[in-house]
C-alpha cells in the first residue's frame, strides 16, 4: 500500500467518524427535545391545579404522585452530568414539600386550605416544579 492510498483511507475513516459523531449528536438532541416535552407535559396539570383553589393541596399531590415520579425518572438520563446534583437537589425539595400530603386521609383530602399557610405551600410547590422545569429547557 503505498502512501497515497494509506492517506486517503485514513481521511475516509476520519470522515466517516465525523458524520457519525454530527448525526448522533443531532439524533440525541432530537430524542432530548422530545423528552423534555414530555417532562413539560407531566407537570402542567399540577401546575394549572394549583391555582384552582377547588383542589385542595393533598389532593393535588396524590393526584399526581406517580405521574411526577415517572416522569421524573424517565427525563434523569437527559440531564448534563453537571447539572445532575442540582437537579436531584431539586427533586429532593419537591419531595420535602410534598410528603407531608402523600399520606393524607379522606377528611384531609376534602377539607379546604385556607389563609396564609396554603398559599406558601402552594407557592413553595409551584417554585419547586418550576426549579425541575428549568432543567428541561424546551428550545
């Protein structure tokens, strides 16, 4: 094989390797975007509930435990590795916020919340889901 040759295989390869590493990396943006739509999707009932004063806080949190939870683990494989211990910090607060709810009983998932004290919980969980929301940024 003479040194032309060696040359040319070489680029080739080189080449290849290129196209490979741009097709992945766009197929893995696409695959991304997507996951973050569904991560979006996941929380916006939550979101849209906690201004409806009609639900109250623990309904609202057993309502949408599981779904949060799933799409929680299925979006962690997207995010960068150095984002991954704020994101779990995050996880984490929204956990804190709402495992007070999570195993509340019936009278607590009829009463109504009122006055000061539900609408920092309120807040405090809308902030929180925001907080993840921010990881999955839509663009």
């Amino acid at each position: 094989m003479d040194t032309a040759t060696l040359i040319t295989f070489v680029l080739l390869l080189i080449g290849a390797l290129i196209v490979h590493w741009l097709t992945r990396t766009r197929e893995h943006g696409a695959v991304r975007r997507v996951a973050a739509q569904e991560f979006h999707k996941a929380f916006a009932d939550t979101l849209l509930n906690l201004e409806n004063r009609d639900f109250g806080t623990a309904r609202i949190v057993r309502e949408f435990d599981l779904k949060h939870t799933t799409a929680i683990a299925a979006f962690r494989p997207y995010v960068q590795l150095w984002r991954r211990k704020s994101f779990e910090r995050s996880v984490q607060k929204l956990d804190e916020i709402s495992a007070e709810y999570r195993n509340v009983g019936p009278l607590g998932m009829v009463s109504t919340e009122l006055g000061e004290v539900s609408r920092a919980i309120r807040a405090a969980l809308g902030n929180a889901i925001g907080q993840l929301l921010s990881f999955a940024s839509l663009l």
